[in-house]
C-alpha cells in the first residue's frame, strides 16, 4: 500500500513539473536579456536577469487602460455568468416543462459548435446590433462582454446543474412548511450550498473573458481605447523582428490576475470541480 501511495506521488510530480514546466518558461523568457533570448542553444535558467521587456510592456501607450478594459470585461461576464446560470440551472433542475430535454441536449450541443465558425455571422450581427443598441454594436466593449457570456453560459449551466440537484428535493419542502418562500429558499439555502460550483463557474468565466482575443480582435475594429490586453500584445509581433521577450513579459502580467484569483479560491474550486464529477 506503502510503494502504491509512493508511485502515485511521483506520477503526480511529473505530470504537475510537466503542466509547470511552460509557465516556468514563459517567466524565464520574460526576465532573459534580448540576446539569451534569440540562443541557438537556451538554456533552462540565467545568470543576468533583466527586467526590460516588463518595461517595454509597460511603456505601452495605454496599457493601464487596456488592462482595465480586459478587467472591467471579464468581471462583468463572471457576475452575469453566476446569476443567469444559477438561475437556468435552477429552473432546469426543479422545474418540469415541455421541451426540458431537448433544451439540456442544445446546451450541450452548444458546446459542439467551432468558435471560429461563428465569428463571422457575429460580426454581421453585432454590426446589425449596433443599430438599436449602440452599447452592443461594434468597436464597444459590450460587444465583447456580450459573447464571451453567451459562450460561457452552456457550460456554466450544465455544470451548476449538477450542484443543484445534489440538493435534496425534501429540504425545499422543509423550508416552505417553515414558512420559507422560494426566492428565500434560493438565497439563503439553495445558494450557499452550491458555493463550490459558483466558485468553480467563476473561474472558468474569468479565464474565457480574461484570454479572449479572438472576439476582441473581430469586434474593436478602429476604437483604439476599447482594445483589450490580448490585442495590446500584437504591438510586439513584427513580421521581421518578434520582440518575444516583450510577449513572454505581457503573457506573465496576463497570468497574475488568473493566478491570484486561483489562489483565492483553490479549496473551493478543486471540491466544486469534484462535485460536478458526481453530480
């Protein structure tokens, strides 16, 4: 039993050395000088660190408001992302209505879909959009917000779903003999004991809004102070000379807030991930 717990504890360090092993690159790319960098031969460590790709980062007319562009986008997809999806995952759990099954499957389906085979069509239709609700159109970042959310609702849902039939039926009817009414049942019972799938909802939503590059490149077209941090960094892809020193450093400065955010809220995440294996 000994030698088995033994094994399974070194198959678990590799494969996290291995899953670190990139971000440990990254970090030392950053802090390399220009000509370590551009090596034939790299090695695996430095001896004369240089914090001046961070500063070409962070000389970037701008930067501070990309930054709060990319936080301000993220915060918002998580916030709708846990209210709409508690609530849908609610309905499809407790409710019973004609078409439930076939709106779980097209949840799923969704999921299905390529993202760069919609990118065009959500174009045309964010250029339409714009029209009636200038908030939403082109060149906004309501834009962004509005997509990244409608890309991170299926999942959401589905994954919060599982919590919220964990919940025994018989504790709702318990409540309502109390006296509890739904919308209080919702709030103070049902909604602290899904905490670890609304956690784990969160970080998903962050990390999708917080990386997106794909929908912010389609939509912010010619509105330079809506660009996010994503889009900031192709200042330094050049088709004769890519500062990648500069990229690996915006890359580390993308990857705090994520980290941080991870290390908040590890326990919950990792227990909330395990329920939605169960559930």
């Amino acid at each position: 039993m000994k030698a088995r717990r033994l094994v399974a504890d070194a198959v678990a360090i590799i494969v996290a050395a291995l899953v670190a092993f990139p971000l440990y690159w990254m970090v030392l790319a950053a802090v390399k000088p220009a000509g370590e960098i551009q090596s034939a031969a790299p090695r695996p460590w430095t001896l004369t660190p240089s914090w001046d790709s961070f500063h070409r980062v962070l000389s970037i007319n701008g930067f501070g408001r990309y930054f709060l562009n990319s936080m301000l986008i993220a915060a918002v997809v998580v916030v709708c992302s846990l209210v709409l999806s508690f609530l849908s995952a609610v309905a499809l759990t407790r409710f019973r209505f004609r078409g439930r099954t076939v709106l779980l499957v097209m949840i799923l389906v969704a999921q299905l879909i390529p993202v760069e085979a919609l990118t065009i069509p959500l174009f045309f239709l964010m250029r339409s959009l714009g029209g009636a609700v200038p908030a939403l159109g082109l060149n906004e970042l309501g834009s962004i917000m509005l997509v990244d959310l409608a890309f991170s609702l299926p999942l959401s849902i589905w994954l919060l779903r599982g919590f919220v039939a964990a919940v025994p039926e018989e504790l709702e009817e318990a409540a309502r003999i109390d006296g509890a009414s739904r919308l209080r049942f919702l709030w103070q019972i049902l909604l602290p004991l899904v905490g670890p799938g609304l956690v784990s909802v969160s970080m998903l939503a962050f990390i999708h809004a917080w990386n997106d590059f794909l929908f912010a490149k389609t939509f912010i077209i010619s509105k330079t102070e809506n660009q996010t941090l994503p889009q900031a960094m192709l200042v330094f892809f050049k088709p004769e000379d890519t500062d990648w020193g500069a990229v690996m450093a915006a890359s580390t400065l993308m990857t705090i807030p994520a980290l941080i955010l991870f290390v908040i809220v590890q326990r919950k995440l990792v227990s909330g991930l395990d329920g939605a294996v169960k559930g």
